[in-house]
C-alpha cells in the first residue's frame, strides 16, 4: 500500500509517480496499490485487516495512520516503529531508527507510568532488520506477550503496572526463555 493525499495535494502527486516508477523499476513483481490517506483511514477502522501488508507514506500521513491504528491492540504504548534505510531482506543488515510510534512522551516522563513495551518491542525489529539477530528478536517478542499473557498491564491499558514494573517483568521473562534448554 503507499498511501498520499494525490486528490489535493501535488506533493501527493509527486509522491504517487515516484512510487509508482520505483515500483515498476525496482520491484517488477510486487503491485503497489495507491490509496488516499482519508479513505485508507476509513479502511483501518471499518476492517482493519483491509490494509494488511507493507504501507509505506509520508511521515505526515505515517504519524496519523499508525496512531489511528493503535486503538486496534488497545494501546498506543504497545506499537513499535521502525524507519528503515532499505528493505530488510533477512540477509542483511539495515541501518534504521527505532522508537515506540507514541515518541518520547515529555509530558508523562518521569512520572513511571509510561508504558515501555512500545519501546523494548521497537528493540525486537532493531534486532530483527539492523543487527540481522531473528532469533533474539523473537525471544524479545515471545517475552513481551508472555508478561502480558501474565496479567500485566500499564494504566493505558486498564492495569496499573508501573514503568519499571513492566520492564523488570519482561527481562524477567526474556532471562527465563533465554536460559531453557
């Protein structure tokens, strides 16, 4: 999916015939499907499986859509992001930078009730696509869903956990699953 604002906008239009001839040239056998931000915003809510796959944007569009897109696990604290330099192939390496798609937070920082899952997940794909380790990337993952299968739960998703709570729940959980046999 690319999604852009190719209706109004002639950034949009310049973006639509980039990606489209970056398409066509660099990936002959992938079809890249063009869609409006506003219409793919009424796809995610009304079927969120309607835009599965790769969607790749602006930074503009990319912000709103993947906020938009929290509500669907219950949180904007659980989402990891990545901007990646290339397409991580498995292979390689790609040089990116990582980070929960909520930022930083200012406004609640210090206080300990950040959720940090965003973030040690956001460390899952820098291990997964930049440091070329799947395996790690995985147990990072695997340790993430067994705290939350645990019961654990920040306050932005109806539990009342703190920030450091979570965190030494998950390397607790990752230390247990990197020791087994």
């Amino acid at each position: 999916w690319s999604l852009d604002k190719a209706n109004v906008l002639a950034t949009s239009r310049l973006w639509r015939k980039v990606m489209t001839e970056t398409f066509e040239r660099e990936f002959p056998d992938l079809k890249v499907e063009h869609q409006l931000i506003d219409s793919a915003a009424m796809i995610l809510i009304k079927n969120p499986r309607g835009l599965n796959g790769v969607v790749v944007t602006s930074n503009l569009f990319g912000d709103i859509i993947s906020d938009e897109a929290s509500v669907i696990p219950g949180s904007i604290g659980l989402l990891p992001s990545a901007s990646l330099s290339g397409i991580p192939d498995g292979k390689g390496k790609c040089n990116g930078i990582y980070e929960p798609i909520h930022g930083s937070a200012p406004d609640i920082s210090g206080k300990g009730i950040v959720n940090p899952l965003g973030t040690i997940l956001s460390v899952a794909m820098m291990l997964r696509y930049s440091l070329n380790l799947p395996e790690e990337a995985k147990a990072v993952e695997a340790a993430v869903k067994a705290a939350i299968d645990g019961g654990l739960r920040t306050k932005d998703m109806g539990g009342n956990a703190a920030t450091k709570e979570v965190g030494d729940e998950v390397a607790k959980q990752l230390a247990a699953i990197l020791t087994k046999p």
